[in-house]
C-alpha cells in the first residue's frame, strides 16, 4: 500500500522541475546579443527623455495606504454590523461591543499617529506655494 505522502511528493516534484527546466531551455535558445533597444527606457513609443530614476514624493504612498487601511476598516464592520443584533441577543452587549471598539480604537490611534506625524498633510509644490504668497500680496 502506497503512501499518499509518495503522490504530493511526486507532485512537487513535478510542479519544481517543470519550471527549472523551462527556464534552463529558454536560457540556452535565446539570443545572447546586446541589443541597445532593450536597456532604453520605454515611454509607450515616445522618445524618452531624462532619467529613469525619479523622485516621487511618499505622500501619495502614504494617502494610498491609509485608504487601504481604512476601506478594509469598513469591510470588517459592515458584516459586524448586520450580525450585530442577533449578537447581542445571544452573547451580550458587552461581547458583542467590545471587540469592535477595540478594533476602532487601533484604528482611530493609528489615524491620529499618522495625523500627528504629517502623513495625511499634502506637501505643496513650490509653485503654488508662491502663487499664494502672491495672491495674499494683491
């Protein structure tokens, strides 16, 4: 009688040596010639200009992972919400409530954290920095 562990092995085994050995044929038929089209920079058939390194303020990191954070906050309480009531007749308000302001409680520390460091400020460009220095002039 044959173990079952002996067909997932087989199975692995298989699902490791199929890429490996994809990879090793496609390495030894591709061509090896340096073509100078493949290291320039690819800006949907314009003709690129400046650098590929640019800078990208963190703030927009910031601002999408905060609202990552917040749109899963609402996902996990809608569904408390409408499970709330029969909750609360079988465990108790306190069971039921508890959980969930601890929950909002992170969430609304870490919100004020953020806040207090600067994350949710908006940087503004120099330029319009300057326009408002211009209009308060006038």
């Amino acid at each position: 009688m044959a173990s079952p562990w002996i067909a997932i092995g087989a199975l692995a085994l298989v699902a490791i040596a199929i890429p490996l050995g994809m990879m090793v044929v496609s390495s030894l038929l591709r061509p090896t010639v340096e073509e100078q089209g493949k290291s320039a920079t690819y800006e949907s058939g314009e003709i690129p200009t400046g650098s590929t390194r640019i800078r990208f303020n963190i703030q927009y990191y910031m601002v999408a992972l905060l609202f990552v954070i917040f749109d899963i906050e609402t996902v996990l309480i809608f569904p408390w919400t409408v499970i709330y009531r029969s909750a609360v007749g079988s465990a108790g308000l306190v069971a039921a409530l508890v959980p969930m302001l601890v929950f909002i409680g992170v969430l609304v520390i870490g919100l004020a954290w953020a806040w207090r460091n600067g994350a949710v400020r908006w940087v503004k460009s120099p330029r319009a920095e300057q326009r408002r220095q211009e209009r308060q002039r006038q």
